[in-house]
C-alpha cells in the first residue's frame, strides 16, 4: 500500500468511540427513565445508569485518544522534520 493511500484513511479510533459514545448515551438514559422495579434482582443496582456510564467515558476516551493520534500526525507531516524528534533514532 502506498503512504498517500494510508493517510487518507480513517483512524479505527474514531468511529469506535463514536459507536461506544452513541451507544453509552443510550444506555444512561434508559437508566435514568426506565423504571426502577426492574433492578430489584440486582440488588437494587441501576446496571444500566453505571454500564451506560461506563461505556460513554470509553467512548468519549476513544475519541480523545483519535483526535489526538490525528492531531499528532498531522504536525509531524507539516513539521517536516525527524518525526522521532531531535537526538532519538
């Protein structure tokens, strides 16, 4: 594969937070509304508000982390220079 052909791609890390992020949303707010009877066997537990949490925080870190990667590599291509840095490699 050539290397323009592989900056022209998307970051894996983008759309996958965005599906958690989307996904995580849903949960916690079906958490918040839904009715509280349900979570008696769980001891009570609202399973959906904390995994719905727990999934938009990975989301929402999966997007950082893509936004950043991209970031990154984009001011290395238009630094021009060592993209180890000076006095490594």
């Amino acid at each position: 594969m050539d290397t323009q052909e592989a900056e022209k791609g998307v970051d894996i890390r983008t759309p996958i937070g965005l599906m958690f992020t989307i996904l995580g949303l849903m949960v916690t707010i079906y958490g918040l509304v839904s009715n509280k009877a349900i979570y008696a066997r769980s001891l009570g537990i609202n399973v959906n508000l904390w995994w719905g949490l727990v999934l938009l925080v990975f989301g929402l870190l999966f997007l950082w982390f893509g936004r950043k990667g991209t970031s990154a590599m984009h001011s290395a291509e238009s630094g021009g220079g060592d993209p180890m840095g000076p006095g490594e490699g």
